[in-house]
C-alpha cells in the first residue's frame, strides 16, 4: 500500500506549530509556507527560541543599574566593574540533551554558554555549573540511571571546559526524586573585555556582507530547539541523533580567532549559531536591526554528502558563528579565520526588504519577514492555577524522638552536604592562574583580575525545595543565597542572570509556579539591587506527566575591590571567637531535616526579609574591609550545625561551639539572611560594634581549636567526621565499579 504524502498543513503539526500557528503563518506570507519556511518558523516559534509561555511574565525584571552595560536581549549581559573593564556573563540549560546523550548533552551545552560569552568580545576566565539528579544511593533502576548519567554529564563538562583552557572554579550538585526523568544541567560562564569594546549580535547597513564561520554544517542537532520545547516519553532515547556533538579544540580555535578579529576595526556584528542554528542567528541579527538579509546556502560549508537547505538552516553544527561585515572587509576576516584552519565563507548580505531570502544554486526557497518570525513570536497568555498539593503540605509536626547526635550523622552524610571532589577534581580549576576561591571552598568562587587588582566573586544556587513549597519566596530565597554567598567572600553583589527550568507550560499548575517564581526574583533583585541582565528559560522538564521542582537557578556576580582580601569560608586558626550572625528561629520548611528524617518535602517557607539580607552583606563586606574577620560562611542547607561543621573539616580545625536556642532542634533550623563569622580575639569589640551598628543580630556561639567539633550536645571526632565528609560522594558515585 502506498504512503499517503502529508499535505503542507500536516507537516506543520508534525513540527510541533499549532493550527491557529500555521494559520498566522500562512497571514504573514500571503501564501502557503513550504517545507524550509515551516521549519524555520518552528524553530523560531518553538518555546526554547521564542519564550512564548514565559515572556508575559518576564517583563517587569529590573534591568537597569548605574552600572549595567547590557540587559537581557544579546547573547550575554555586561556589567561594568571599573578600571575600564566589563564582566560579560550568561547561564544557560542544557537539560534535555543531557538527558538523551549526557556527555554531549552537557559538552554541547558549556560550548554554547562559552560562545555566548567570547561572542560578545569577552576572553572566557570562569566557568561554574548547577546540576541535579535524582537520587544516587542504593541499588534501583534509577538510582542507577542517574549514576550513569551523573559520570557523563561530569565528563562532559570537564572535557569541554578543560580543553578549552577556561576553569570551572564552582558550582551546585543537589539531588531530588523529581529529576528521576529529567536531569537538569545549567551552564554558567564569565567573561572579561574592555567596557568599550563590547560586540553586539546585529546587522546592519545594507550591502554589508554576511560571513559565516567556524566548523563546516553537519546534520546534527537536526530539530534540537523543537525536542527541547517538548516533554519526554519512554522513548525520548531515541532522540539522539538531535543532539549535538561537540569539538572543543575546534572552538578554542574560533575563539582565539574571533578575539583577533574583534582587535580590528572589521565588523558590525557577530552572533553564535546556537539553538535552531543558522535560522536563529540570521533572523536574529536582522531582527535586531530591522534589515533584511539574503542567504546562498549552497556556499554553506558542508560536512555531508546530499545535504538540502532545510539542513543547512536548521542544523544544530556546534562551534559556528555569523557574521555582519563591513563592506570591503571581507579579505581580512578570510584571511584570519584560515589562519586559524577554520571554515569561512561569504554566503549573503544585508538588504533593505526586511525579509530573509534565501537561495538553493540560484533558485530562491524561502521568502520570509525577518520582524513577524523574530520579534514578533506569539505570545501565550497559558491558564494558570495554584498547585492542589500546597493545600496539603504547610502543616508538619517534628514529633519524633531523634537526638541532635542521629540527625547530624544522618544530614552530615547527606549527598547534598559532603564533599564533591570527585566531580571537580575532574574539573580544571586552576587554568589560567587566576583562581583565588575554587570549587571545594565553600560559598562563592573568586578570581581575581590581573590587570586591575580587584576580584570578582560568583555563586550559583537555588533550593528546590524551598520553591517547591512556596515558589515566590523560593526564587527570592535563591537570589539571596546566591548574593549571600557571593558577600562571605567579602565582594559586593552586582547583577544576576537566571537560568528558570520548569515543567510542562500547559499544566496551569507548572505556569502559576512560573509566575511566583517570577515575582520572586523581581522582589529579591529591587530590594537588594542586583538587576538581572540576562538569563535563559528551560520548559518541558517532564517525563510521563512528572515534572521537575521550579528550579529558578541564580547565578550571582560580585566585585571586591581588592583581590588581596578574599575573604575564606574555612575555618583559619586555634583560638578564635565564632559569631553567629541572624536570627535562627524554628523554620523547617522545605529544609534537609524535614527531607532526610521526616521523607517529607513540606512545611511553610522560612521568613523573606530583604532588609536582614542587606544588612547581613554589608555587616560581611564592611568587616572584611576593615580587615576583622579570618573566615565567614553563610548558614544554609542543614543549618548552624551542619554549616559550622564543614568550616570546620574543610579548615581541619576543631570548634567548641554553645548555641542557646529556643528548641534544641533549631541547630538545623534553615532561617534566612545569616552567617557564622570567625574573629581574632583582639577584634571582637570592632566587629560587634560594627554589627550594632548595622542592627544585625550578633553572638558568640564559640572558639575554634582542638581536634574534635562539638556543638550543643552534638560531639565528633574532626579527623573521623573529615573522612564521612571527604569520600562518602565517591563511594557512592563508584559502587557500580
């Protein structure tokens, strides 16, 4: 029996556009659209590219600061950071490829965040990432699962990375039942350039040429943009072939290459070939500028045989740039990029129309407006309603029986709170000579910068389930801990980019959890001034009706002044004054204990007060500038407990430590907006007037010294304590060898 042949309103479904899409469609052409034009809209028009579900409640971040070079909008923001000099930096998820493929998924994905960065003009100086998986211990299928893909999306971020000679200097790893059918790998990079040479992604003036450049274009990542903006099934495995494969030593080249073009007075604009490949970046480029753009896709470098424009457009080819030119220049940029053995090639140029039109050996197929396909992407106003299981969380009773000595072993040895050597030692953290604070040193990580003599500190973080419970207060929660961790290295918080990965945009419930999640991060990031600058939106986490937790990922930026004061989060010497700074009160919702003594995610949000934060950060900055404190970490996942006693193992020195608390418990109580200090005896009067004048809570819980850590009725030995700490992640990780 002969194959029916699908009609042009089919393939369309079949590209994941809707019936009211394709009729839109066929609007802006007049026409019918033919094959090439219906993928090219679906690529445009699939969430991952267009932000349909999400951009309604996007607007409304604060942008703007004295200080903000670039918002939202390019491939990556900028801050100014003084002395002439920017910060480019930019989180991106690569979340369903890692899931499908995990080493390339997660490659692919740091290669992509590194291109965003360089392509802005930005040598890359740190990378950080923020993965999670469901849970690694025991002997089930998933567990299992997850091991395999914990080891691949590790190798792959090293590989990468490591060739690229760019460190990874920190980063987050949680585990969550929830991610069973999604794991979640979020890329972060920072990148520096002069605050006047920064590079956009448009162009622009007509006749200028359009150069494309880097690796030749293969079938690979075929449809990525689209599979990433669609739930998994059982056989999301077989998606494969939609992800990308990735060659670092290739974009080491394109990078050092595009740095020595961007020294020369040759372009207009530059833009990465990233998600929906060649489509994205042409009609984002002309977009930007109101141009139109015609394109040869047959003078498009090819790495296959037999390849069709269709290919060539949506291709997702890793290490590939396009590029505005200025007319007349296009000697000197092939002259470059084949110094540097890469592909170029001149394959258009900018007209004034306003349509991209493109041509197959001179015969026209595709005839689209730029503006309707890249600023102009539906906007979905997605049903919204609050979650039924929040009705049935916020009322937990602690009523069992456990001694403070059984919850710390049990929290002490959580996943979530020991050591991750085993992953960022396979990291090259060093690379570069920069790195002051590394992975493994708790808190935020900090380079510094040569050429000026300041440093800038990052953290990147987010409590699931803390936004699980209360999504709005989570995501502000995230912002905090993120600043907070970037102000215990003594910098001072600046701006952030998000990187958001929910479920599924059609549940109501998952777009509601969006839109709290969203006003969070607004009212964290105006009340404590740190604007967001870029970010990214990952939808579709879900596999068989099972969605992830909101996972607003923050990644915070800070400058210290001085990178000769980098404040530690370790523990520094024998004899020293500990300070609890905050308030603690009874506040276990969504916290470790609650999780790992009750099985239980749940429980009513701790309480959000912007003004304790802020005077928590500055109490930090102002006395690490005043040169009172050895070391500061902020008490977070596990509480005073659990942080004091990883200052204490990662310093390899004792603590003696009282704490009169209202509820023995509350030493694993995980309220907000407060930090352990550790201060010099000879300090301790300057630094508690310096807290009273802040109006911060202050006081001393102890000393430091001694080779065993007891806090309250809790007593370890440090160096058998040090041992759950340092092997217990890889002993796990390698029960399967």
């Amino acid at each position: 029996m002969q194959k029916k042949e699908m009609n042009i309103q089919e393939i369309a479904l079949a590209h994941s556009l809707t019936l009211e899409e394709f009729e839109n469609i066929k609007e802006i052409l007049g026409r019918e659209p033919n094959y090439v034009e219906i993928g090219i809209f679906s690529a445009m028009w699939s969430e991952h590219c267009s932000y349909k579900s999400s951009k309604k409640y996007l607007s409304g971040f604060p942008t703007k600061a004295p200080w903000v070079i670039q918002g939202p909008g390019e491939n990556a923001g900028v801050i100014d950071i003084g002395d002439g000099y920017a910060a480019v930096f930019k989180m991106e998820s690569h979340n369903h490829p890692s899931f499908i493929e995990p080493y390339q998924g997660a490659a692919t994905g740091v290669g992509g965040i590194l291109r965003d960065v360089f392509t802005m003009g930005a040598r890359p100086v740190a990378s950080m990432n923020s993965i999670r998986f469901a849970s690694i211990e025991g002997d089930s299928e998933t567990a299992k699962k997850h091991r395999y893909l914990l080891k691949g999306v590790v190798a792959g971020i090293g590989g990468y990375g490591n060739c690229m000679g760019v460190p990874t200097i920190g980063g987050e790893t949680t585990f969550e039942e929830c991610y069973a059918g999604n794991n979640l790998v979020n890329a972060f990079t920072l990148g520096l350039a002069k605050a006047d040479e920064i590079f956009y992604g448009r162009a622009e003036g007509i006749g200028n040429p359009v150069i494309y450049v880097g690796s030749k274009t293969g079938r690979d990542g075929l449809g990525g943009a689209v599979m990433s903006s669609a739930s998994f099934t059982e056989d999301s495995e077989s998606k494969r072939p939609t992800v990308q494969v990735g060659d670092p030593f290739t974009e080491k080249l394109l990078l050092e290459a595009c740095l020595e073009l961007f020294k020369k007075d040759l372009i207009v604009g530059i833009q990465d070939m990233g998600a929906a490949g060649l489509t994205s970046s042409s009609f984002e480029m002309a977009g930007r500028s109101g141009s139109g753009m015609v394109m040869h896709l047959n003078k498009v470098p090819a790495r296959e045989e037999g390849m069709t424009p269709y290919d060539f457009m949506l291709s997702e080819s890793q290490e590939r740039m396009l590029i505005c030119a200025k007319k007349g220049c296009e000697q000197d940029i092939i002259d470059i990029f084949q110094k540097w053995e890469l592909d170029v090639a001149v394959i258009g140029e900018v007209t004034n129309t306003g349509n991209m039109e493109l041509f197959w050996h001179g015969e026209k197929v595709a005839d689209i407006p730029v503006q309707p396909v890249s600023e102009q992407a539906p906007v979905l106003d997605r049903p919204i309603k609050e979650p039924e299981y929040l009705k049935t969380i916020e009322n937990v009773k602690l009523d069992k029986e456990i001694s403070n000595q059984i919850a710390f072993d049990e929290l002490f040895s959580d996943m979530e709170v020991v050591d991750k050597s085993w992953i960022y030692n396979q990291f090259d953290s060093m690379v570069q000579t920069n790195t002051i604070k590394g992975p493994g040193s708790l808190d935020g990580s900090t380079i510094r910068i040569k050429e000026t003599g300041k440093a800038l500190s990052m953290s990147a973080d987010c409590n699931t389930r803390f936004c699980y419970i209360n999504p709005q207060l989570g995501a502000a929660a995230a912002v905090m801990e993120s600043g907070r961790n970037v102000a215990m290295s003594g910098a001072v918080p600046k701006a952030i980019t998000d990187c958001l990965n929910f479920g599924n945009p059609q549940n109501p419930e998952v777009m509601w959890q969006f839109k709290e999640s969203c006003e969070g991060i607004k009212n964290a990031c105006r009340a404590l001034n740190t604007p967001v600058i870029g970010g990214n939106v990952s939808l579709y986490n879900e596999t068989n009706g099972v969605g992830v937790f909101p996972t607003p990922s923050i990644a915070m930026v800070g400058v210290n002044e001085d990178a000769n004061n980098v404040l530690s989060a370790k523990l520094q010497g024998n004899g020293n004054i500990l300070y609890l700074l905050g308030d603690t009160k009874s506040e276990f919702g969504g916290s470790l204990y609650l999780k790992k003594l009750y099985g239980k995610v749940a429980g009513t949000h701790p309480e959000v007060d912007f003004e304790k934060e802020l005077n928590l950060w500055n109490t930090v900055i102002e006395a690490n500038k005043a040169k009172l404190l050895k070391s500061a970490k902020d008490v977070n996942l596990g509480g005073i407990a659990i942080s004091l006693a990883k200052m204490a193992v990662v310093g390899n020195i004792g603590v003696e430590a009282n704490i009169s608390l209202e509820d023995g418990k509350d030493i694993f109580s995980e309220s907000l907006s407060r930090a352990i200090v550790e201060v010099e005896l000879s300090n301790c009067e300057a630094f508690e007037q310096l807290a009273s004048k802040n109006g911060i809570s202050c006081i001393s819980i102890g000393k430091t010294g001694g080779d065993k850590i007891i806090i309250n009725d809790i007593f370890k030995e440090l160096d058998k304590l040090s041992q759950v700490y340092f092997n217990r992640f890889k002993e796990v990780i390698e029960q399967d060898q």
